[in-house]
C-alpha cells in the first residue's frame, strides 16, 4: 500500500522533470563545445596555446634566470656555500 501511495506521488510530481532538463541541458553544452573543439583551425589553437607565455603586448618572452641557470648546469646543483677565509 505504501509503495502505491509513493509511485502515485512522485509518478504526477513536477520536479522529476528538473532532472531530465539539466541532463539535456548539460548534454547540448557538451556536444556543442564538443564540436566547436574539433572545428577549430589549427592557427586559432596554436595561438591560443601561446597566450599564457605572452605580456599584455602580444610579445612572447623567457624567464631569462631559468634559461641561465639551465645552461650552466647549477639548476640541479645544490647551492655552493660560502668560503670564510
């Protein structure tokens, strides 16, 4: 008897239909993102790739410290200690 009484109250609720229009929603979004994705040129997403590596004015520049410390081997290197003579 109980489980009639709760298939007929949630069987003619309205809020069973909120679910199914968020899992639509997301869906749409999904696919649409999806394929806006793969039809992207290869010239947008290369650029788009770069654009944490450039300043406000477009120009890609390198941590210049990072690229010293790397060519003379010290960036692995513990740091020398002092020498008190």
């Amino acid at each position: 008897m109980i489980g009639w009484l709760v298939k007929e109250f949630f069987g003619q609720s309205p809020m069973l239909a909120l679910p199914k229009i968020a899992l639509i929603i997301f869906l749409v979004v999904f696919v649409a993102i999806t394929i806006r994705t793969l039809l992207m040129k290869r010239s947008d997403v290369e650029r788009q790739a770069r654009l944490p590596l450039e300043d406000d004015d477009g120009v890609i520049r390198r941590d210049s410290t990072r690229e010293q410390r790397a060519g003379d081997g010290s960036a692995m290197a513990p740091p020398k200690e002092a020498s008190h003579a």
